[in-house]
C-alpha cells in the first residue's frame, strides 16, 4: 500500500473519531443546559412557593392582630356598659 493511502486513511479515520466526539460532547453539553435549566426551574418555584407561604403565614397574623384588637375593643365598651 502506498504511503498517501495509509495516511489518507489514518487521517479519515481521526476526523471521523473527531466529529464522533463532537457529536457526542454536543449531546453532553446539550444535556447539561437541560438539566442546568431543570434545577433553575426547580429552584424558582421552590422559591415561589416560599414566598406564597411567607405571604399567606403574613396574612393570618395580620388576622389574628385584628380579631385581637377586635376582641380588646368590645371588651371595652362591654366593661364600659357595666360600669
């Protein structure tokens, strides 16, 4: 076989192992923006419902202080009645 052959060959054989390769690392990469994505997804909404549970643990003590306040205003004016 002659020499050029050989080469073209060899050299064939590792542009192929290259693209192989690229495809391959173009379909890990692929997958690691996937899943980077998935776990910023995740966190978002783990964060939005944080927030949703802080805004409704908010809410009913703002309630609670009110029916309190509520409360201490009739017991006024009923101890104002009796007196």
């Amino acid at each position: 076989m002659p020499v050029d052959s050989i080469e073209t060959s060899s050299f064939y054989q590792a542009e192929r192992r290259k693209e192989q390769a690229s495809a391959e690392e173009i379909e890990r990469r692929k997958a690691a923006r996937r899943e980077q994505r998935n776990r910023e997804i995740e966190e978002e909404v783990r964060r939005a419902e944080a927030l949703r549970q802080e805004r409704a643990r908010e809410l009913r003590e703002k309630e609670l202080q009110e029916e309190e306040i509520a409360r201490d205003e009739y017991k006024g004016r009923y101890i104002d009645e009796i007196v």
